[in-house]
C-alpha cells in the first residue's frame, strides 16, 4: 500500500517496479538465472514472480522497515542477513 501525497512520485515507483518485474521474467525465458537487488523504498515490496529473500517479512534493514532485499525465482538457500554498515540501512546477504 503506498502511503503519499505525491502521486507522481507513487507513478513512478509503479513503472519501475513493473519494468523490473518484465526484465526479470524476459531474461528468465532467455535461460538466465535472474537476482534483482535493491532499496525499493516500498516496506515488504514484492515483484510478480519473483522471491524476496526475506520472505513476507524481514528484521528490518532501515529500522524496522524491509526496503531493502534481493529478490530471485528461486527461495534462498539460508535465511537472509542483514549486516550493519555505515548507511542507515544495513547490508543484505542471501546465499541461493
């Protein structure tokens, strides 16, 4: 659900999430494996088709809010970790 005053703003974060759901199932059918990895600034975003390696929710890697994750086609092979850093969000690791 987005939660803003600026609908341009809620525009274009649909377009790019939608651009990255259609690269992700093209280079899917062209036979590669696929990771997309990010700040989605969207707490538990998820692309159509794809995994994020948190699951439906996450530790939090900003605060409490999972905006950061990898996403894939497949689940990870180990639970995701989130690593403190010099940012004010944290590292994500997924291992697949």
């Amino acid at each position: 659900k987005y939660v803003t005053i600026d609908p341009a703003r809620v525009d274009a974060h649909q377009d790019a999430r939608r651009r990255l759901e259609e690269l992700g199932a093209n280079l899917r059918k062209r036979g590669f494996r696929v990771f997309e990895a990010g700040d989605t600034n969207f707490n538990n975003m998820q692309l159509d088709g794809m995994i994020s390696c948190w699951g439906k929710s996450g530790p939090g890697t900003h605060h409490k809010r999972t905006i950061d994750s990898v996403f894939a086609f497949e689940e990870a092979d180990t639970e995701p970790q989130d690593i403190d850093s010099l940012s004010d969000h944290d590292r994500v690791v997924a291992e697949y």
